[in-house]
C-alpha cells in the first residue's frame, strides 16, 4: 500500500504529479497546511469585522463591477452566485487524468494560505479526489487571464451539489456519470457553505491550464524518448551511417538534449549488425543525420517549459491574495496565464518537429531506394504496401502545423474593457494537447513503416532493437500483401502509448 502524499510539506514537481496519479495515492493536508489555512481564514474574517471599506472580491462585485459594495448579508450569497454563474464552460470534456491534476493543483495553491477559505472547503475536495469522485469540466471557457473561470467553475461546483461528476465503480473499474446532488446524497455530504471571498479564490487560478501543461509535458518526454526508439531502428532500416552520432561532433555543439539525444542513438544501436557492415553511402538525408539536432532540440525545449511549470503549480494565481505576516489583502494579476501560454506555444512547436521529421523518414524509407522496395512491398502495383500510410502521416503533420499558430500573440476584451488583456493559455493547452496526440500517430506510422523496412536488411539490428521488434511484431505483423491497415495503425499507437519507460 502506497502511503498518502501529504499536501503542504514540499513543492510539487512534474515528476511528483505524475506519480501521484500513476500510482494512485491518495492525498492529505500536512499539519502545517491546516495551520495555514485557518490562519488565514482567520485573518480575514477578523479584518472584515473591523473595515468597512471595500474589499475586491470579497464584499465587492466583480470584474468591472468590482466598486459594487455587498452588503454583509450577501456574502454568502454572492460566492455562491459567482460559482454557478462562471460555469459556462462549453465543447468536449476534460480528460479525466487531467481534471485529476486541476484537483491536486487547486488543492495545493489553497494549502499555501494565501487565499481565505475554510478547511472545510479544502477537505471536500480532498476527500472528492480520494473517493475518486471526479467533476465534469468543460474544454472551452477560459481565456486564461482572470484565472480559469470556466472550467474550475465546473471543477467547484460539485461543493454546492451542483454539475455533474464520474465516480470511480470497483465493481468492474470503470467511471460513471452521475449528478453531484446524488453523489453527496450517497456520501452522507452537506453542501459547502462558501463564506467571503471563497468562491473567488476557487475559481481565480490558472489550474486548468496549468493541469494541461503537466499532463502534456508527462507526454512530452515520454514521446521525446520513443521518438528517439522508433528513429533508431529507421537508421538501420535505411541502412544509414551512424556517423553523425559520434559524440566528437557533438562535442562541438554541446546543447544538452542534442548530446542526450546522440547517446540515446548510439546506445539504441550499440552492436548492431547493420551498422557494422561497410556503408555505400557518403551521406544521409537530414531527417537520419540530423536527429540529434532536432531531437535534442525538442528535449531542450521540454526542459525549459518543465522549469516554467515547476514555478506555476507551486504559485499562488488567485486574486486577492491575502499576506497575513504583512497584514495586506492585495489586488494584482498572478492569475494571468502569459507565462504558460507563451511556454505551451513553445513547447506545440517543439513537438511538432519531431513529428515533421519523422513524416521524412517514413517518406525516405517507402521511396524505393537504398535497396528497399518500393512502398516496401514486394509485389507493387498489384498492392499499394505503405504508400498511403505516408499520406497519412503527412496530412496529421500539416495540421499540426496549423495547430501551432501561437494562441499567446491574441487577446479579446472582456468584462466590459476591464479585462483588456487576456492570454489565451487554455486554447494553448488544448491545442499543445492535441499535437502531442496527433504526434504518437506519426511515430506509431514510423514505428509501423522501419519495422516492415528493416525486414528487407539481411542482418540483425542489435539486442535492444530486436527484441522491441519482436514484441512489436506480436501485434502488428509483417505485411505481405494489401490488407485493412487501420487497424495496424491502431494496434501501433496503442503499442507505443503502452510502452514503458
């Protein structure tokens, strides 16, 4: 059994999230979390008996109604309003494993004691997140600048027994929907009770986009090495010069993920029969003897958004926040999401180089030269081998590339010109998303596509690649004539989304 990780005693980390969720550990708050958070409280309660004057947020309106004064009496009534009127949120769901994070993420900025809610709060979404109680939150919404309204609107609203939510079954392991109201009815759970300034400090975050940005770079690294994997054995299957992996040349031009991405290369092929054969071959084409500097630039990338997102989980994005040392409640804009939409942007790019590469190889090794067969096929003509699969890869390369027109260069003005600058993050996580997504199809094509060629080279590869083939091989077979290659395509992304590493 997995001990709880205890929220409030270090900072998060990509790495840290991942196995959370990975190895399903349930949370708790640390005994200093607890002090913090009714702290705070405290704090705020005890201020707003004492002044009179306005307070965003807290006994004002909100957006451009922010001079809007609130009587006492409808505190409560305004942070509920607030909750049910932001969850507008629009189009498909929010993956489940990311709506997960958006909860650990809210959670752990709450911990902080920065933002004036009860405990009472916090433990509900807690004892959500154990139960496996997880809400239903909408993709579209957020302009990524007042926090994720939206979305974590949608993320809250099961406190008030509002929206819906999936509930984990261990019958047979699967989620079902159902209505919130029903689900705290089952649970023996009242209804929170927001007091000031709570339903604001729930909803003002950037915990939505920040979730999408863990879950992808997860992804990213995970792709980045398979990348590498899968461009190995299409080096042997081309019967390309390892060469330009000689880590002298690297040397040279000392990036770090350009000087990871050779090793990785060269140890992938280390004793590789192939490779030991003389080469009739001066030179290779860029998309072979370039990998390390594409590859690695792409792991450079991963790196620094890694950084920036490491900053963000750990931040306080809410608004007001409360500095009780300092006895200050201040209005600013951490809730806005330039820093992550700029990253994401970045990383998008990043991404989708390794899938553009790669549609280069596949094209390489299906165009009949380097004693291959055309479209690796025996008897073309007759049968079209790999030729459309190549179409394929090309066609998702091509939307990527439309995908990766920058979300963070466009803002609209909302709340009546208050919010005159907004970021876009949550397009921009989106999108990162669907790249990253649209990538694993272009590798599993490469995958499918040097796993058919290399079976034309009379040799062995080496260890490692052999015994990736032959496991590869129990689920998408070698193709001796036209058949319904969806299904392969299928079978190999789900090959490389299964693969360990």
């Amino acid at each position: 059994m997995i001990k709880k990780f205890n929220i409030g005693e270090q900072d998060l980390t990509v790495e840290i999230i991942n196995k959370i969720i990975q190895c399903n550990q349930e949370i708790s708050l640390s005994k200093k979390a607890k002090d913090r958070i009714i702290d705070c409280r405290n704090f705020l309660d005890n201020k707003l008996s004492k002044l009179n004057n306005p307070i965003y947020g807290v006994n004002t309106g909100f957006g451009s109604l922010c001079d809007k004064k609130i009587k006492e009496t409808d505190l409560q009534k305004l942070q509920t309003n607030l909750v049910l009127s932001h969850a507008c949120g629009m189009g498909e769901e929010v993956p489940l494993d990311i709506v997960k994070i958006m909860l650990i993420l809210k959670i752990h900025t709450l911990a902080l004691g920065f933002s004036g809610v009860q405990l009472t709060t916090v433990q509900r979404l807690i004892d959500m997140y154990n139960n496996k109680i997880i809400p239903v939150v909408f993709q579209q919404g957020s302009l990524g600048a007042s926090g994720d309204l939206a979305p974590l609107a949608h993320l809250v609203c099961p406190l008030l027994g509002e929206g819906q939510v999936y509930v984990f079954s261990k019958k047979d392991s699967k989620y079902y929907k159902k209505q919130s109201c029903d689900v705290l009815h089952q649970m023996q759970w009242s209804t929170i009770k927001l007091k000031s300034k709570e339903g604001l400090a729930l909803l003002n975050g950037t915990q939505f986009m920040s979730a999408y940005m863990t879950y992808c770079l997860i992804k990213s690294k995970k792709i980045s090495y398979i990348s590498d994997l899968v461009s190995s054995i299409s080096i042997d299957a081309f019967d390309a010069s390892l060469e330009p992996f000689n880590k002298s040349i690297h040397k040279l031009r000392p990036f770090k993920g350009q000087m990871e991405t050779c090793a990785i290369i060269s140890e992938n092929l280390k004793e590789s029969n192939i490779q030991k054969r003389h080469k009739q071959y001066v030179q290779d084409p860029y998309s072979f003897r370039c990998i390390p500097q594409v590859h690695g630039a792409t792991k450079d990338v991963i790196r620094y958004v890694q950084e920036i997102c490491n900053v963000e989980i750990n931040s306080v994005t809410d608004n007001p926040i409360i500095i009780k040392e300092e006895e200050l409640v201040l209005s600013g804009g951490n809730f806005h999401g330039q820093p992550l939409a700029m990253s994401m942007d970045y990383l998008a790019i990043a991404i989708s180089e390794l899938g553009s590469i790669s549609e280069r190889r596949i094209f390489q090794l299906i165009s009949g030269s380097r004693n291959l067969p055309a479209f690796l096929v025996t008897n073309s003509g007759v049968n079209s081998g790999f030729m459309i699969p190549q179409y394929t890869a090309a066609s998702i390369v091509s939307e990527n590339k439309q995908l990766c027109t920058p979300s963070s260069v466009d803002s609209i003005v909302s709340s009546n010109g208050q919010e005159d600058h907004v970021s876009m993050g949550a397009n921009a996580a989106r999108k990162l998303l669907k790249v990253l997504e649209n990538l694993e199809s272009i590798i599993a094509i490469e995958l499918m596509t040097s796993s058919q060629a290399i079976q034309f080279r009379n040799l062995k590869s080496s260890i490692k690649i052999e015994n990736l083939l032959e496991k590869y091989r129990s689920k998408v077979t070698f193709l001796e004539g036209d058949r319904f290659l969806h299904k392969d395509l299928k079978s190999s992304i789900k090959f490389i989304q299964d693969l360990r590493i």
